[in-house]
C-alpha cells in the first residue's frame, strides 16, 4: 500500500468535509446586513434593526440546493465525477455575482450602505473630522473643534463617460464598481457570504481527486465552463452602465431641446437600466428640474426648489421644505432631506447655535442612528453645552453602532469616542470619575 496514497485520500476527505462545513454554515449565516432605524425611528441602540437584501434568500437556497445536488452525484457513484466538478464549479459562481445583486439591483440597501459608508471616511480620512481636530480640538475643553462638511453628492456607482473600448487598468475602480464590489459593500457584509465561497471552492478541489490523484481533465473542464460563464456575466454586468450613460446623454438632449417630457422618459429608461441609479443626488436633482419645468408638484421639485433656497442662503425656508420630506415614502427623497438638515445642523454647530444644532442631530439620529460621523458630531456638540451624561450616553450609542462595521478603523472611532468622554468627566471635578475614564480611553 502507497502510503502517500493514503495521505492524499485523506487530505481529500478533510478537504470535502471542511467544504461541506463551511457551505453550510455560510448558507445559515447571515450574508449581508445594513443597520437602520425601524419605522417609528430610533430612541436607543436596541432599537437599531438590520435591513437585508431580498435576493439573499434565494442565493442561500440556490447554493445549499448545489450543495445537495453535488453530493447526491457522490452518493449516486461513491465518488466525484465530472459532473460533480462542474456542480461545484458552478456553485462557487454564485456567491460571486451576489455583490452585483445588493449593490446595484437592490438600490435602497446599496445607497444606505454608500452613506454609511461616506460618512465613515469623512470622518476618517486625513481631511476628516477626527484629523482636522487633533492638534487643536483639545484646547479649551473641545471649544477649538470645527466640523466638516458632509459630502453632497450620494452615488453609489459613477456612469461611464468613456467608450467601452478604452477600458485598462486605471478604470479598474469603475469596473469592480459596476460589478458591486465596493467598500460599502466589504464594511457591511456578513460571515455567511465569506463561507459560502470558501466552502464552494474547497468542495471544487474535492472534485478534482480522482483515486487519490489529480484529474487534469476535470481541472481543465471546470475552468473552460466557469471562465465562459463569468465572461458571460461580467460583460452582461458592465453593458448596463453603458447603456444608461447613454439614455442620461439622450435625457440631456431632449432637455436642451425644451423636449422635459421626452427627457424624464429617458431619464426612467436609465434608473430601469440601472436601478441604483435613483438613488444618485445628481439623478433626484435633475428629475425635480424636470418635474418643474413641467409643472408637476413632486417630492422631486419640493426637493430642488430647497436646494434652490439653500444655494441662496435662504436656511430657514430650505429647512421648512426639507423637513416634511424626510418622512417621504420614497426612499432617495427621505435621505437626501436627512443630508439637508444634517448640513444645517452642521452650520449650527459652527455658529455656535450649539443647543439648535443639537436638536438637529437628534432629529436626523432617529432616522440614521448607526451614522458614525453624526454620532461624533453629537458627541461633541453635547460637550459644548456641558450634557455629561449625554456625552457617555453617545459614547455607549457609538460602541454599539461600530459592532455593525466591518473595518479595523472602527477601534479609531471608539478612542475617539472615549476620549470625548474622558473630556466631558473632566468638567464634573471628579478625580475617581475623570482617573477612569482616562484609563478606559487608553485602551479603547
């Protein structure tokens, strides 16, 4: 007997069962999850609620169904075939084209997720919040600290203005993009996902065994079929940007042709293309020019005529707009009115209408409650009024909001965080209050 036979087998066998173990902890775990508030909103972190794509469910089903499939054909001749290869092959597939699904197909979670996301790197970056304000935002107990604006454009992929002919390696960032493999997508995604892949491709090595040997015919089989099956699907994914770029070139046309009606036909015929696509504040603006000209009263034209206020230094009838419409139904209308009274509560806070600001912040927290930056934002705005148990309070509210983030940066938050608490105690002249809470901000 060939021992190194024996060894092979028993790779092979260890292999298939960690394959095995790990699809179907992949298939019960969770996948991907973006925390938001429930409908009545959010007083407190237990109320945080997760929202889930709705094409979950039947990728979970469509691989634990391969996985079966898979191994009835091992039962079916009591070990791997060929076909068995390319079951696998196939399966290891699937989990790879559910990026594309949450974050294009699904465009509320992927624009929530995006606006998480933003939100973290503004107030993470090196022209971030936490770096602007760490020379002197200590001086003075936090009185030096100067917010910084929230981005005011939301996309969750940008359109091409190339031809497809002119792809290579610096639009790798588009491409991966249209693909739906983006940051917002790696902070929020779950274990489950991780595993599905995992198990799926050690199960493909599983099949390539043959009586303790590797099957090159096989091997040369399940990558002829999963490369022209990839093929397939990635171009079918990177046609659509392209096709909607086109109809937003057309709308563009119609528009400057005085032809608004023809022009917001095309403008839907690109959010059909591209469903994400609604979401974009360049899209919401250009339908509420649209909805204007028409003379159509939407939530749409609500929403540019307070942009219109805005840009004319018109803040409190801006805010009287934008208020009623953050409880719009629609989903982009309700978010990008968030973002508008998150922007005046930021102008508050840097006028030192601290207490209004405040009000503000808890407004839009309610509706957006895992929002890193505003947490901070409430953080320090509290500490400006002397609200301690307030500032501990948002501490806490912090804490519990990045255990949904996936990224090591989340540690930085939290000493942040902890060190806005340990300021905070140091105006209450307690030495065992203020010994502690500059121990805990040591060590995050």
């Amino acid at each position: 007997m060939n021992p190194f036979r024996s060894l092979n087998q028993l790779l092979y066998c260890l292999t298939t069962c960690a394959g095995i173990a790990a699809v179907v902890c992949g298939v019960t775990g969770p996948w991907f999850g973006v925390p938001v508030s429930p409908a009545i909103g959010a007083s407190s972190p237990a109320d945080i609620v997760l929202s889930t794509p709705g094409c979950t469910p039947f990728f979970k089903a469509a691989v634990a169904v391969g996985l079966i499939v898979a191994l009835a054909s091992w039962v079916w001749k009591r070990r791997w075939s060929t076909g068995s290869a390319f079951i696998t092959s196939l399966m290891l597939l699937l989990p790879l084209t559910y990026p594309y699904f949450v974050m294009i197909r699904s465009p509320q979670i992927s624009a929530d997720a995006t606006w998480l996301q933003m939100q973290h790197n503004n107030l993470t970056w090196l022209g971030g919040d936490i770096f602007l304000n760490a020379e002197f935002g200590s001086k003075g107990w936090r009185t030096k600290t100067y917010f910084v604006d929230t981005p005011r454009h939301l996309a969750v992929v940008n359109l091409p203005s190339w031809s497809p002919w002119e792809i290579g390696l610096h639009r790798t960032k588009d491409l991966l993009l249209w693909l739906g493999y983006s940051n917002a997508f790696c902070q929020f995604v779950g274990r489950g996902w991780s595993l599905s892949i995992v198990g799926s491709f050690l199960l493909v090595l599983s099949t390539f065994q043959h009586d303790g040997r590797l099957a090159f015919e096989r091997v040369s089989g399940a990558i002829t079929l999963m490369g022209i099956v990839a093929v397939v699907a990635v171009c079918g994914g990177w046609a659509r940007p392209f096709h909607a770029s086109q109809e937003i070139r057309s709308a563009a046309q119609s528009s400057s042709q005085h032809d608004y009606a023809q022009s917001k036909k095309h403008l839907d015929r690109a959010v059909e293309l591209l469903p994400v696509l609604g979401q974009d504040t360049h899209y919401i603006s250009q339908r509420g020019v649209l909805d204007r000209r028409l003379g159509i009263d939407s939530p749409y034209a609500a929403l540019q005529r307070a942009r219109g206020l805005e840009t004319g230094a018109r803040y409190d009838e801006a805010f009287a707009i934008y208020k009623p419409l953050t409880a719009s139904t629609d989903p982009a209308i309700g978010r990008e009115a968030l973002r508008g009274v998150l922007r005046f509560a930021i102008q508050d806070f840097n006028s030192a209408r601290f207490e209004r600001a405040t009000r503000r912040f808890t407004y839009v927290l309610r509706r957006t409650p895992c929002d890193v930056k505003l947490i901070y934002l409430m953080q320090l705005s509290c500490l400006r009024q002397s609200r301690v148990e307030r500032v501990n309070t948002m501490r806490d509210w912090m804490y519990s909001a990045s255990n949904y983030y996936n990224f090591g940066t989340k540690k930085i938050l939290r000493a942040v965080a902890q060190q806005h608490s340990a300021t905070a105690t140091g105006l209450t002249a307690d030495a065992n209050a203020i010994w502690a809470a500059q121990t805990r901000a040591k060590n995050p």
